[in-house]
C-alpha cells in the first residue's frame, strides 16, 4: 500500500520531502516541522503535569496539622490540638467544608494568612467562621441523645432540626476555648509546649459550658434565635471594634437619687429572670423548661430548699457551708461568656480547694460578687418597701446590736461608697444619717 502510494504520488508530480530537501527547507522555514512541534507538545505538557502535581502536593502538605505549626502564631491552636480528642484528624475537616471546590476556595483566601504571617498576624488570632455542621456531620451522627458520662440527655437531633449549629455549645472542643479566655496573645506563644497543655486546658473549658445552655433557652423563651447570628458562635473579635454611639453620660452622683443614697446597682442583662425560671421552676410563659433535672439525670436541688422559710434562713445555711451554695451557684455556671485569663497564673498555681469562713461578714462580702446572689440583692425586700414606716420604726427595731448589723451590710455599706467602685448592691449607706456611729463595722 505504501509503495502504490508512493507511486501515485510520483505520478500526479508530487515529490516527497524526503527527496527534496529543498522543500523540507521551506517547511521547517515557515515552522511546519513535526518534530518541533511533538516536543513543544511534550514539553508543555510535562510541564501541566509538574504544576499539578505541585499544586496536590501543596494543597496536601498545607492541609496537615505539622504545616500549622510551622507558624508560631499558632502555637495555642497546635497544642490544644494535639492534646484533644480529635487530635487524629486534620484541621481542614473541620475548617473547611467537605467537598474540592471548597477546599480551592480556602486555599485562595487563605493567601491573605501568608501575608499576615510576613507583615504582622492580629494578636490575638480569632476565629471568624464557624466550624459548619456538614464537618462534624462527616463522622458524628444525629441522633445522639445521651452525653458520655451519662449524666446529661441532649436531644442532639431536636437541636440540629431547629437550625442550631453544633459549634454552638462544642466550641471549646478542640482548642479549649483559648480566644475567649485570652490566653492566645504573642506573649503566650512560649508557654504553649505538650507538658504544659494539662495546665491550661481542662473538661471545664472543653466541654459545653451550662451558661450557654442557659443563655440560648432564655432567647428561645423570648422568641429569639441567637445562632442566626454567626457572632454569637464566636469569641468577641476586638480587631472588628464598632463604632460606638456618642450618648450624653450622666453622672450619677449628681442626681437627687445618689445624693440620698438610694440609688440601687444596675444589675447585668438577660440573666437574673432565666435564672429565676430555674430556681423556682416557674412553668408560665415558657418554652423551654429552665429547671435542672430537665437535662440533668443525676443532679437534683437539695432537700433544704424546699424548706417553707428557704428564702428568710439560706443566709444561714451559707454561713455553714458556702461552698456547697457555689457548687452550683458560681458566675461561671451561669455566665456564657468565659473570663479572661492569665496564663502565668494558671501554670504557676495549683487548684485548691477554696474555704469560706463560717460568718456572715464573709457570706455578705461573695454574696455582693456573686452574680446569682445579686439577682434578689440588687433589690430591696417587701419590708422594706413603706420607707417612712421603716425609716422611723422598723430598722431601728432591727438593727439595734453588732450582730443584727451585719444582716444590713450584706446590701448596705456604712461609709459613702464610690459610685464607680461600689460593690454594695444599694448607695444607701449608714453614715448618710448616723455620722460615724458604727466605725469599724462593715461588710
């Protein structure tokens, strides 16, 4: 066949390259020659495979925990890390949403991380996306209902239906909730080795802290959804400072209510009335049940409390054993917000047990602190409310010695206090009207 072709070719005068170099010239000339262009082919393509390969090969190497630890900004996330229980999966499980075109997209974006690392990265580092259910949904099922120890039931699935993303009570899972404590910043960097990581970190801070639960019921009951809001699932960030809305102040020593000691503390926010929902198990006008034993097996309130003059005698039951009251009564149960901390002091001091002394000056000294104390001693008691009755008669019955006095500075203080300092949950103070009579007596 080749030959016939050959030939045909001779026959209508077309002569092959072969036997004209004359003509092979003018091909190779005007760049028609084969092989030329079978290795431009070659090369470009060896090269697209060498650029892929690159670019898998740096996706994979910068998807790794050890890539992450690399950068000494990260140094707190990297041992909080290696020192969880997810320590045997890599961080873009769980910080970037299954599927490839993710993965590119995050690999994009994250070349602002890269510029930050060279010219400065915020101190602290926090965390600006959530970790999406779709992540933890990869190897954790729905229909948990039962947490490990047993103790609480969590209808997981009735929690994920409503729209409410896991991180919102698991955000300390992996890292301990470092950001929010503050104890992320460049002058901790040092501190964050494996030995110390015991140190710092903790179930308290790894597990879902009660206040959020709280915090998120009481929304729910004021027909809130607090998740819909992606700040509420992330520590505050202070790089993103709004502006804050210039508001004439009021100096409060000058007005009439505080130039007669009467003028009462403000107390916090969206806490004391959830709080008392609890306490008192109160069913009207509520969604969710605020009370313990509806996600708690095990706990259950005290047998004194359902004593009939609980309110008049709990002073009582303090001032023998404040502790127990703040097994369950301490801010940090109640509060969602974590306070900040100091890593210097958590390496340096050993927990201990904290004793109370066993007298009222020391009861009315926490009370005055203690956020679940102030929900009613910010307030004055129902006798106390006819103030011309109980002015000119009935406190003088009631603090008459040493001893009833003290009941009166769990709220009042018996110098001025300094409006900006007080701790006393009222500014009406003793020496208003008696000038000095009781020196030495305080709370």
């Amino acid at each position: 066949m080749a030959f016939w072709k050959k030939k045909q070719d001779i026959d209508q005068g077309q002569v092959s390259d072969v036997d004209n170099p004359e003509s092979a010239g003018r091909d190779v000339r005007k760049g028609k020659n084969p092989m030329k262009r079978w290795r431009l082919l070659v090369v470009a393509l060896t090269t697209f495979i060498a650029m892929l390969g690159f670019t898998y090969g740096a996706i994979s190497y910068t998807s790794t925990p050890s890539f992450c630890s690399t950068c000494h900004e990260m140094a707190p996330e990297h041992v909080t890390y290696q020192a969880s229980a997810h320590n045997q999966i890599k961080c873009t499980q769980c910080h970037i949403k299954p599927g490839a075109k993710n993965l590119v997209i995050h690999k994009v974006e994250s070349l602002k991380e890269v510029y930050y690392h060279v010219v400065g990265a915020p101190d602290p580092i926090v965390p600006t996306v959530a970790v999406s259910n779709e992540n933890c949904e990869q190897c954790h099922s729905r229909n948990r209902l039962i947490t490990a120890n047993g103790d609480l039931k969590v209808n997981h699935k009735g929690h994920i239906k409503e729209g409410i993303p896991c991180i919102t009570c698991h955000r300390g899972v992996v890292h301990a909730k470092v950001a929010e404590r503050g104890i992320n910043d460049s002058s901790t960097y040092a501190a964050w080795t494996k030995d110390n990581a015991k140190k710092l970190m903790g179930e308290k801070y790894e597990n879902p802290n009660m206040g959020t639960c709280i915090d998120c019921h009481e929304q729910v009951n004021q027909g809130k959804k607090p998740w819909k809001d992606k700040d509420y699932l992330l520590p505050k960030n202070n790089h993103e400072k709004k502006p804050v809305e210039n508001k004439d102040s009021v100096d409060l020593q000058e007005t009439p209510e505080a130039q007669a000691g009467i003028l009462e503390r403000e107390l916090p926010d969206n806490k004391q009335k959830t709080i008392l929902q609890a306490v008192s198990q109160q069913k009207t006008d509520v969604k969710l049940s605020m009370q313990c034993f509806t996600c708690h097996q095990s706990i259950k309130t005290p047998k004194n409390h359902d004593v009939n003059t609980w309110i008049e005698r709990h002073g009582e039951f303090a001032v023998k054993d404040l502790g127990t009251c703040f097994n369950c009564h301490k801010d940090s149960l109640w509060i969602k917000d974590l306070e900040k901390q100091d890593v210097r002091k958590l390496l340096t001091d050993t927990e201990k047990k904290v004793t109370y002394k066993q007298d009222l000056l020391t009861v009315s000294k926490e009370s005055r602190s203690n956020y679940f104390c102030s929900i009613c001693h910010a307030h004055s008691p129902a006798n106390h409310k006819e103030r011309y009755t109980w002015l000119t008669d009935r406190h003088r019955l009631n603090s008459a010695t040493s001893e009833q006095r003290k009941k009166c500075f769990v709220c009042h203080d018996n110098g001025k206090p300094d409006v900006k300092t007080r701790t006393a949950p009222s500014d009406v103070y003793c020496d208003f009207c008696h000038n000095g009579e009781f020196k030495g007596e305080h709370a």
